[in-house]
C-alpha cells in the first residue's frame, strides 16, 4: 500500500516548521515572558531609597543609584554637561517625538523599538551566506574605526592648513576629543543595556534560535537580582548605601487567594515563574527544531514521524502551562507550609503554644520562609512511601492523552 503523501507545508523542514502556529505560540509566550520580567524586575528592583532622593536634592533633582531603571542614568550621565547622547532622546525613552518627558511605561516603548530592529536585522544577516556574514562584520568593524579616527584626522589635518603645523592635544585646538565619541556611544549603551541588553540577547536568542543568548538572559537577570541582594544587605549598607531600595526583610502575611500567598511573595513568584517560562518555551523551539533537523530527508516527509512532531510538540504547549501552574502552586504552599503545621498542631493540642509561634518573628523572615520550604520537601518526600507519585502522575497524562484524542 502505497504511503500516504504529506503536503509540503507540513514537512518537517526548518523553514516549514518555523511557520507552524505551534512553534510561534512558543516563541510568542517566550517573548512575552521576557517583556513581562523586564517590567516586574522594573518595579521591584528599579527604585531608590527616599533618604537617598533627599540627599541628593530631592524628587526633582538628577540622581542616579545603581537601580534596574535606565532613564535616571542617561538624564545623570547627560546632565554632567561635557557628554552629549548619540542617540536620540525618544529612543532612549527620555521624551516622546515632541521633546516632552516620559514617564512609566512609556520609557520602554523607544528601546524596545530599537531592540526588536536589532533582532530583526541579525535575524535576516543570520539567513544569508557566510561570505556576507563575513563583509557585513568588516564594514561594521571598519565603520567603526572610521567613525573614530575620520573626524579627529581630518579635523587635525584642516586646522594645520589653516593654523600651521601643531600638535593635535594642542590648548588652543584639542583634536583629541573627537577620538573619544565613540567610546561615549559605547557607555551610553552600557546605561540603555542596564536594562535592555537582556531583553536584546532573549529576542535575539528566541527568534534567532540561540540556546546561548537565551542562557545568558536568564543569567543576567539572576546576577541583578543577586547584587540587588548583595547592596541591599544590611552589613553592606552600614558601610557603603548606594541608594538601592531594600526588598522588606518580612515577607508579609498570606492575603492573597483565600490566604494562600503574601503580595511580596506573589511578585517574586511571579518574577520566577516569568523566568521559567521564557527560558523553558524559548529552548523548547530550538530542542524540537534541532531534533527535526537531524532526521533523515526521507523521515521529514514521512506521514509518522509528522504526526509524532506534532503530537510532541503540542504535549509540550500542554505540559508547559500544567507544570507552571504546579511548580507556581507548590512553592506558594511551601512558603507557607509552616503555617499550615503549626495550624494543625494547634487544632489537634488546642494550647498557646502555637498561637506563640505563629507570632514569632523569625518565621517571617528569609531563612523562617527556608525553614518553611524545606519542611515542605521534606513532608513531600516522606509521602513517598504512602502515595505512588509514579502512578499518579502517570494516572494524569493516561486521562489527559486520552482526552486529547477524544478531541
């Protein structure tokens, strides 16, 4: 019997795939992800302290402290008076079209532009051949060097024919300047990147399919909210305050969704979640793209190993939001799992021994939240021996195939 024959858009070749609406959801949900942990880390990690503001002349003046927030750098690098921006003012997010401040989100809406016209130009050079590749990164190299050195030579060169021969460091006429504009480009990108070269390497990592841009965003988020940690930390800021707004040492009641989450806790849970599902969708296309790839060109037009993608790949969208939601649901319970034992033991003692504990300070804080978690892990790998996790879970997945092909 002869095999059934597969369309040729929906053979398993790279740039077939890459328009199915399953790999665009995930990079869509990737993307997203990305966008939404820049604004939560904005809020959470971008302020700074009130005491720092006062001494530094009020809300009114230009300050800078070492916050995830980009606009005061670039309005405190500028205001120095001896730099002047490269880029325009609405690209760094500074002032709308109209030269009027911008505040909020309104900030993000320039980089962001620029981000994705970056993304989008090394995506396209991604697409052409090496050599092109190879005379693209020459003439951004020697543009670069010509950018430099063009302006300060032939700034020199005209001042000698006009003012004879000098020096080009001379008082009366320093060329020298002119060689430092584009190490000025240079820092004035480190200030924009502050916030946005995460979002660049997770756009250029999510649609230029690079496992290690997408590694390295989630790297560089994780190392912001460790040196936020680390500057915040109590021993540090006796010593040296940088001005970073501390994260509150308690993690607050649970007051949330009937008592089951604090609202600090909620917004470091959703950072982590957001983490989480960027990286797992935006790897998720690269490992089914390179499984695809290395198939044999028969195999890609198979009927099977067609319908095994698809069915692989939509498990996958499933899983994805199935485990988030666990993983989102299980950490709320274990940070506040203690809660629950104390809880408990007082139902079944009816004392005040566990009112009194219920009250203790040190259960509010980091390392009681720890305690907590780790109790937690405990309890869930004790039930082990009780509950067959195995056949549990393989319970789930039995109905939830079975009601996918019902569909």
């Amino acid at each position: 019997m002869a095999m059934e024959a597969v369309p040729d858009s929906q053979t398993l070749h790279i740039p077939k795939l890459r328009r199915r609406w399953q790999v665009l959801l995930l990079q869509l949900i990737s993307t997203a992800s990305l966008l939404m942990v820049m604004k939560r880390m904005n809020v959470v990690f971008g302020s700074c302290t009130e005491e720092f503001i006062e001494d530094s002349g009020g809300i009114e003046s230009t300050y800078w402290c070492p916050a995830y927030e980009h606009t005061r750098g670039l309005n405190y690098w500028q205001s120095s008076g001896s730099v002047e921006l490269i880029l325009p003012d609405f690209l760094h997010g500074l002032t709308d079209f109209a030269g009027e401040p911008l505040t909020g989100d309104a900030t993000f809406v320039g980089p962001l532009a620029l981000c994705i016209a970056v993304t989008v130009a090394w995506v396209f050079l991604l697409h052409q051949s090496e050599k092109i590749q190879t005379w693209v990164n020459r003439a951004v190299s020697i543009g670069f060097v010509a950018w430099m050195l063009l302006p300060f030579l032939m700034s020199w060169i005209y001042a000698m024919v006009i003012n004879g021969p000098h020096v080009p460091w001379h008082p009366a006429a320093n060329h020298l300047d002119l060689l430092w504009t584009p190490f000025m480009f240079i820092f004035e990108m480190v200030f924009l990147g502050i916030v946005f070269a995460p979002v660049l390497a997770g756009l250029m990592g999510i649609w230029g399919l690079s496992r290690r841009m997408i590694t390295w965003a989630v790297g560089y988020f994780l190392m912001v909210v460790g040196i936020h940690a680390m500057l915040t930390f109590e021993g540090i800021t006796e010593a040296v305050d940088v001005g970073l707004q501390p994260l509150p040492a308690q993690i607050g009641d649970a007051t949330l969704y009937g008592g089951l989450v604090s609202p600090l806790a909620l917004v470091l849970l959703q950072i982590a979640l957001l983490i989480l599902v960027f990286m797992e969708s935006g790897l998720a296309v690269i490992t089914h793209l390179e499984y695809a790839s290395m198939l044999p060109e028969d195999a890609k037009r198979n009927p099977e190993y067609v319908i095994q993608f698809r069915n692989v790949i939509n498990s996958h969208i499933v899983h994805l939001v199935g485990i988030m939601t666990v993983v989102g649901l299980t950490t709320a319970i274990a940070l506040e799992f203690d809660d629950f034992l104390i809880s408990l033991v007082g139902f079944l003692e009816q004392g005040q021994w566990s009112g009194q504990v219920r009250e203790s300070l040190e259960l509010q804080l980091t390392y009681g939240k720890v305690i907590s978690a780790g109790l937690f892990l405990l309890v869930v790998a004790g039930m082990r021996f009780v509950l067959p996790w195995q056949r549990v879970t393989g319970i789930i997945e039995t109905g939830m195939s079975r009601f996918r092909s019902t569909d």
